[in-house]
C-alpha cells in the first residue's frame, strides 16, 4: 500500500500526496472535536454560523479559485481538447457564482434589503438562488453529486473520455467525506427532526461547503500541474 494517495500524472512528492489526502479527515476531525467537547463547543458553533470564519473561507476559496481556473484554462486552451477548455473554465465559473451566493450577492456588505417578492419566497429572507424554497431541499442533493462526481473522476479518470478530466488519487478521502455527509443529511432530513440531533449536522454543512471549495480549487491546481508537465513533454 505504500504511496497508494500518489499519482504520478498530476507531478507530486509522496510528502505532499498524504499531507492533502489526509487534509479533510483533519478538519473534519477538528470540527468535530470542538463540537464534542463541552468547553469549546460555543466556540465551534460559532465558526460555523452563518458569515463567520468558515463561511467566509468558502467564499474566499470560491471566488478567488474560480477567478484562478478561468483564467489559467483560458491561457492554456492551445493544450487541451476545446471540450475540456469548456468543461473547466465552466467549473470554475460556478465556484465565483457559488462565492457570490455564499455572501448573498454582496448583501453582507452592503447591507441591501431583500426584495420584497424574492423575500417571500426565500427561506431565509436573502437574495440567494440556493435558498429559495424550491431550492432549499435540493442542496444535500447537490453536493452529493459533487461528491460523487469527484469520485466517478478518480475511479474512471484514466479512462480516453475522461482522461482530461481526470481527478488526483488523492482526492479521495475529500469526496468520499463529502459524499457521505450528503447522505447523512439526505436520511435526517426524511426523519423525524430532533433539533439537539440536527443542530451539529445541519452546522457541519458549513464545513462539507468548505471542503467543496478547497476540493475544487485542488482540482483546478493539480490539472494545471499535470497539464504544463505534459505540454513541456511534447
């Protein structure tokens, strides 16, 4: 099993494979802890609220990764197949679009009022698209298939339709935690709702939306690695 998070074709050191395959189990594990125990609890809880330090990470790593992949994949679409060019620079269009949702469109800022209409129809009175009432229910399922999508990418990756696509082996812990705390927040939402139960859950979903945004970028920096690698080969 030695070296089993590497892969070759994205130009890491073992060092650097474990250190991100390990990554999320140490923030998730982390949050956890402070969530766990009783003298830091308040502490976790408050991170985790809404435009606090992870919130605000996420639409850091968001907005300024998506900026990042739009530009490198445009300067560097004479090296892939013009689907791959379109594929990647749309990923990261909706990491800036998902940024600009994590701050309500700039309502933190600027402290707008939401418009009466949308209000109405906005479950929690912002002018947001993933919190409208139709939406709402549908974001679990949402980054379940994130998480799943990560996971088709690396078990299929060297596949010649995904080849250019490919996820990093070491992704791996990323997606699969992703994943299955969709999952977990998929089945409490069909079951009966005890509010000590939900709280810290429905709080981690702060914590699955930062591994989203760290994921991606991860996934954007690592295929412009093998890329360049590849294009100096050639």
């Amino acid at each position: 099993m030695k070296n089993f998070q590497r892969d070759i074709r994205f130009n890491t050191s073992d060092k650097e494979a474990k250190v991100v395959f390990y990554l999320p189990l140490w923030i998730s594990g982390a949050v956890f802890l402070l969530l766990l125990i009783p003298v830091t609890r308040d502490f976790g809880f408050w991170m985790l609220k809404e435009n606090h330090p992870v919130e605000i990470g996420t639409f850091l790593l968001f907005f300024f990764g998506g900026l990042y992949g739009i530009v490198n994949f445009i300067r560097h679409r004479k090296t892939i197949s013009t689907p791959a060019v379109i594929f990647y620079c749309l990923f990261a269009f909706f990491f800036v679009l998902l940024a600009m949702e994590e701050i309500a469109w700039g309502q933190w800022f600027f402290k707008f009022q939401t418009p009466e209409n949308w209000a109405a129809v906005n479950v929690q009175n912002e002018t947001t698209l993933h919190n409208l009432e139709m939406m709402q229910e549908n974001n679990d399922l949402l980054r379940l298939i994130y998480g799943v999508g990560g996971l088709i990418g690396i078990f299929f990756g060297t596949s010649k339709f995904l080849r250019e696509l490919a996820v990093p082996k070491f992704l791996l812990l990323w997606f699969i935690i992703i994943a299955a705390h969709s999952v977990l927040d998929i089945v409490v939402d069909w079951s009966e709702k005890d509010y000590r139960i939900m709280r810290p859950i429905i709080r981690f979903n702060e914590v699955t939306e930062f591994l989203i945004a760290f994921s991606g970028v991860l996934y954007l920096r690592y295929n412009l690695i093998r890329i360049k690698a590849s294009s100096k080969s050639l």
